[in-house]
C-alpha cells in the first residue's frame, strides 16, 4: 500500500479520519465537542494550516486541511489528540489510549471539483450514517459555515478556504448543491477513499509518486559529510591533536606495561587466597551439617523410644477394659 507522505506537498489536500479506540465513544456530550473544536481553534492558529471541513461524530471526526511548508499532518494530530485525551479520561476518569494509533489519510489534488465534492461528502456523512434526517440538523460540523451561519461552537476562522472550496459551486446554493449529489455518487466516492490512498489527476498523481520515491531515496542514501572550506584549518588542527594523542597513548602503554605485570602477579596471588578460603569454608559446612545430622538422629531415635513406651501402654490399657 502506497504510503502518503505526512510533510507539505504543492496543490494538495489531507482528508483524515481519526476513531476512537475499539470504536469507543470520543464524544458523550456538548461540552467534548466544543472542547475539541477549542483546540482545533488552537492550533489552527498556531500552526497555520489550512481547515477546509470537519465533521464531528460521536466515535470518529472527519478533518480536510491544507499544510505549509515545514508542517506535517503528524504535528497536528497529535497535539488534537493527545491533549483532547487529557481531557475525555479527566473529565470520565479513565486510563489509556482514547483514539485508535493510526489514524487514516488520503491526499487529494486541489482541484476545484475534487475540494468541493470532498467537502460534500463529509457534511453528508451525518445524514448517511442515519444519525440525523437533514444534514442541517446536525450540529458538529462545518456545514453551517458553508451557509452563512454560525455553528454551535466557536467561531473558526475559515472564510478564506469555504471560498476556495465553494469555487466549483459557483452560482449555486450551497445547501442546493448537496441536494444535487445522489447517495449513489457519494457511495462510489466512499468506496474510491477506501481503495485509494491518493485522488486526482494522473499528473497529481505522478507527481505525488515522485515526491514519494525522492524521500525514500533520501533515506536510504548513505550520508556523505564534507568539510566547507572554512573548516580547512580546523580541519589540519584536528589532525594534528589527534596525532598527538596518538603519541601520548604509545607512552602511556610503554609506561603501563610493566604495571600490568605486576597487577597480573597480584591477581594470581589474590585468587589463590580466595580458593584456600573457600575450601576451609566447605569444610566447615560439612562439619556443621554432620553434626546437625547426628543431633537430629539422637533426637529422632528417643522419639521413637517414646512413641513405642506409648503404643505399649496403649495395649495394657486396652486390655484392662476388656
């Protein structure tokens, strides 16, 4: 399976879908929502990243963005998740993951038809599932915006990228325009997102291809390193350090060799005490253990004197009662 490079790549788009762990719950009431859509706010904001769509569901979220240079996907999704978990398992006082490890992601060309229709799809998505009969009625999604309205949550600076979206509906009502698309086109574009990792034009993705087969090259390439030339000089002192230190552990092994001699010495002498004081300490376990054995064998053999005075008398009482 072709797999999607998370950094920025010119005239493309991340559609990610992210699910609770075990397709548990993320979302149990208002307050979950806006709080993940405060910190989609955030980092919004903090990162610079294009939001094109999102779309709330009780066990999964829908997000299409749009990166900048030096940005990945993976740098968003985990802030977003990590720090929404902080708050579910806070707030419901549970341990442990939240969201599934991996979340999933197709890259699509930003092409007017492709972005809008894409857009489509997650506002609809509510309504496919069953959760709600009009895709007006749902509240966690972006789909207000699209129509002039505010949603249920913060406001989301998005104006920018609903125009660019909105692009191919031109002269169209938004909420006409979904109207328009039948669940058939949707089920089609649903299986498509399931079997293709990428979407668009051969030359996006050609391009995209490229982009792959560019990094896996870059880290499968040895790395070569070269001084510039104003480290020459740092270069030439280095060398000469080195071969000075060089010099100095020759000495010091000439100067150590006759130490090891004499460490070697001791050791044998020192192992040889150690032996001694190991056979006398047997020795004396075994006396111990001897004499331990004839206490027990005194001790075991009164006892069994005892016990046959005791079985005699037994016997003579037994015989008096008859």
């Amino acid at each position: 399976m072709t797999k999607i490079p998370r950094t920025h790549i010119e005239g493309a788009v991340y559609y990610v879908t992210s699910r609770g762990d075990n397709e548990e719950g993320i979302f149990k009431d208002n307050e979950d929502y806006q709080k993940y859509l405060e910190l989609l706010k955030k980092y919004k904001e903090q990162y610079g990243f294009k939001l094109f769509a999102f779309v709330l569901m009780p066990n999964h979220l829908h997000l299409l963005m749009g990166l900048k240079e030096g940005l990945t996907i993976s740098d968003i999704m985990h802030d977003l998740n990590a720090n929404y978990t902080k708050h579910f398992n806070g707030k419901y006082q549970r341990k442990g993951h939240l969201f599934q490890e991996r979340y999933k992601m197709n890259l699509l060309e930003k092409a007017p038809y492709l972005l809008s229709y894409m857009v489509a799809y997650m506002h609809l998505n509510p309504k496919m599932l069953g959760l709600v009969s009009d895709t007006g009625d749902y509240m966690y999604s972006s789909f207000p915006l699209y129509i002039g309205k505010e949603g249920n949550y913060q406001p989301l600076n998005m104006q920018n990228e609903i125009k660019e979206a909105l692009e191919n509906t031109t002269g169209k009502d938004y909420a006409e325009y979904l109207k328009g698309i039948s669940k058939e086109e949707m089920d089609a574009f649903s299986r498509d997102l399931v079997k293709k990792p990428i979407l668009g034009s051969s030359e996006f993705i050609e391009k995209v291809q490229s982009e792959i087969d560019t990094q896996h090259q870059a880290l499968e390439a040895p790395q070569v390193l070269s001084a510039p030339r104003s480290n020459k000089k740092l270069v030439l002192v280095g060398s000469v350090v080195i071969f000075i230190l060089g010099i100095f552990s020759v000495y010091l092994y000439a100067k150590t060799s006759g130490l090891k001699t004499d460490l070697k010495a001791e050791l044998n002498k020192k192992d040889a005490e150690i032996n001694t004081m190991v056979v006398k300490e047997k020795e004396k376990v075994r006396k111990d253990l001897d004499e331990k054995y004839r206490a027990d064998k005194v001790s075991y053999e009164a006892m069994y004197k005892r016990l046959e005075i005791e079985k005699k008398k037994v016997k003579e009482l037994e015989g008096k009662v008859k």
